[in-house]
C-alpha cells in the first residue's frame, strides 16, 4: 500500500476535514495507513458534518464506511452512519453485534475525545471488530491536557499529571507490552492498574505496538504469530542460567581451594 503524504493532504483539502487543514494529521497516516492493508471496511467515531466520509472514500475507494456518531444515522453511497454513544457500554455492544460479521480493517477514534469514552470503545471494537495486523487510530488526545474546560458538552479536567490522561494511560499499556520481562509480582500489581484504567486485559492483550504522534495514537492489532514470543519461558529460563552460573562458581571455587591445600581443611 502506498499512501503518500501529498495523496492524503489532497484528500483533505478536497473534503475538507480538519484531520488535514487543521491537526495535519498528514505527517502520521502517512506511515500508520501503510501499515496494512485496508481493502475492506472501515469503521469512524464521529460523523462532524460528513468530511471525513469524502476524505476515506479518496484514499480508499473500493471500502464501505461504517460511522457512528450521537444523533445521526444515514445510509449513503458507499457509507452507513449509525446512532450511537459512545459513552454509553449498552449503544457500543449493539453496534458492536451490528458489525460483528463485517471485515473492518480500519478504525478511527475521532468522536467524543473524551478518555473514558475513548477506552470504553476501544476495549470493544479494538478486540472484537478490527482484522489482525491492522490499526486503531485514536484523534485529538489534546483534550486529555485540558484542564477546566470541556468538549461537546462533557468537562474535560486532566492535565499531565492526571491517571485518567489518555495519554497516560497508554503510556501504562507500553509496560503492558513488555510484560515478559516482569516478575510475577510485578505483573500482577501492573495487571491491576491496567484494569483499574478501565482498560479489559483481553483487549490489550491483542496489541501489538502503540505508537504516538502530535495529537493522535495508532494502535497495531497482533496476530497469533505475535502471540509465541509472549508464552515463551523467559524469566523461568533466566532463572535456570543463574542457578547453572552458581554450580559453575562453586566448581571454580572448589578448585581454587583444592589448589591452595586448603579445600580438606574446611
Ligand atoms: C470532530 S467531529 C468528527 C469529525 C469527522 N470525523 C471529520 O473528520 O470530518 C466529532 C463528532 O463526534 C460526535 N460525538 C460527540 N460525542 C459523542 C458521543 N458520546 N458518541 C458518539 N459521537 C459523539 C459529535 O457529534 C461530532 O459529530
């Protein structure tokens, strides 16, 4: 696939989406859209007045856009918008049903910007809706260093230090990553907090990599392949090549000893 910077900031000033003209979010799908394939369906949070319909069916053509956004739902050339809150868990699993039997190879966060809508929706659709080796774009983190202000009517109060920046909260999910390096305790304490982000451990565990742009974040989903170098023995085998090291020492001591005359004497 080659989606190139200057094909994506034509798409954005032919539809006019702010993803462009505004966050020139051009600088990252250049890299992150080429990740995988999407041949097949895309799915958008966030409907705004309609351009960023205009700007996927540029640079995707041959895919149907599913979007979803609070009060709207129209079927189009090429595109469904679907009723939904993403703030609400009952209206993300219908849709969620909806979409269940499609082969979505694309989603974009770009609706509420609101964290904890923004974990909410990918715990579901991250999981349950997007193809393997394929990306999850979340728009617009800036709302997480808001502090006493709000967007679309919901108060946003975060800032750097805030547990509940989404920020924050993926940078959490990068240790989660390397997890195998961690001991048990470890990992359990980690488990925790992932889990008392809001964040369900099925879910991240189906990550792949998370990368960070300005104002955005694209998450690769893993396949199973990925999966091997999680189940392998690492810290059981780090455990065994430190016990061998010690046998090696005391054989090595024992000798010295035995040289020194000493060894029969203690
Ligand atoms: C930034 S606009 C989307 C712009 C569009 N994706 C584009 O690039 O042209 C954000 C949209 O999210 C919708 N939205 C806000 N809160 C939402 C919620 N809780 N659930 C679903 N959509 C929501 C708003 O109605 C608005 O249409």
């Amino acid at each position: 696939m080659n989606i190139s910077r200057d094909k994506i900031k034509l798409a954005g000033n032919f539809s006019g989406t702010d993803k462009v003209t505004h966050h020139g979010y051009e600088r990252f799908y250049s890299d992150f859209l080429n990740r995988s394939k999407i041949n097949n369906q895309i799915l958008e949070i966030g409907y705004g007045e309609g351009q960023s319909i205009k700007f996927w069916k540029r640079l995707f053509p041959n895919s149907f856009l599913n979007i979803i956004d609070l009060n709207k739902s129209e079927i189009g050339n090429g595109y469904k918008v679907f009723k939904c809150d993403q703030s609400s868990l009952t209206d993300l699993k219908k849709i969620q049903k909806e979409l269940q039997s499609k082969s979505i190879d694309l989603i974009i966060d770009d609706g509420s910007h609101i964290p904890e809508h923004i974990i909410l929706t990918f715990n579901l659709f991250f999981k349950a809706l997007l193809n393997s080796d394929c990306i999850y774009i979340i728009e617009d983190i800036e709302t997480s260093y808001w502090m006493n202000s709000d967007c679309y009517g919901y108060p946003t109060n975060y800032g750097i230090e805030s547990k509940n920046s989404i920020v924050n909260s993926f940078c959490v999910l990068a240790h989660w990553l390397n997890r195998e390096f961690l001991n048990e305790k470890q990992k359990n304490k980690l488990e925790n907090k992932v889990k008392s982000l809001g964040f369900n451990i099925d879910t991240v565990n189906s990550i792949r990599s998370i990368t960070f742009g300005h104002n955005c974040i694209c998450i690769n989903k893993n396949s199973k392949d990925d999966l091997k170098y999680l189940d392998r023995d690492y810290r059981f085998k780090s455990k065994i090549n430190g016990f061998i090291n010690i046998l090696k020492f005391k054989k090595k001591l024992k000798n010295f000893l035995i040289k020194l005359k000493i060894y029969n004497q203690i």
